[in-house]
C-alpha cells in the first residue's frame, strides 16, 4: 500500500495520511504534529489504516473488538503491517494498516 502525505495549508501542524484503495475510495487520516492520539479510517472494502503512536496497538486492539462481534468474518482475516511515513517538518509518523484477504464489494 503506498501512503500519500500532505500538509494542510491552513493547519501546517497537521498532515493528511491516505491511500487510493482499489475501491475507488480514498480513505485518510489527519494527524496533528507531535500528538499522541491516533486517528484511523476503515474503507468500505475492509481496508483500514491507523496513524500516530502506537497505531499498531489500536489497529490490533480495533480489529480483536470486531472480530469479537464476528463483524468481519466475511473477509477471511487481515494481513497486517507497519510502515512510517515522514511529515514535512521531519517527524516519522506510525502507520499500521489491514488489508482483509477477501475484499467486499463496493
């Protein structure tokens, strides 16, 4: 999954972190320089993305409590992965991201 970075003109503290899902949609995430809080989006086709500290504990933590309520036992389970991505004042930034192995439809 490649992951485009922009900083919002009219907050330059905060980036936008999205992708171009295969979907057609482009789910995103801001994120505030420094923060701690941790931000995500979950696309229509089973998708999703966290960004900020510890984004791999909330995506884990996010997808056990779905998968307690058996809200995505359509997908067939999720490959998950980190990466960071770097914000315009230097800052690497967490991303933690699911890709189910079966896509819903859109």
């Amino acid at each position: 999954m490649e992951f485009i970075v922009r900083q919002l003109a009219w907050r330059p503290d905060t980036i936008l972190v999205r992708y171009d899902c295969a979907c057609g949609c482009k789910p995103n995430v801001e994120y505030l320089r420094g923060s701690d809080s941790v931000e995500h989006e979950h696309c229509c086709c089973g998708n999703l993305h966290f960004v900020g500290k510890d984004a791999r504990h909330h995506l884990d933590a996010y997808l056990a409590g779905r998968s307690q309520q058996h809200l995505d036992d359509d997908l067939g389970g999720y490959r998950v992965s980190e990466v960071t991505v770097d914000a315009p004042w230097g800052e690497a930034v967490p991303v933690a991201y699911a890709l189910p192995a079966v896509a819903r439809k859109h």
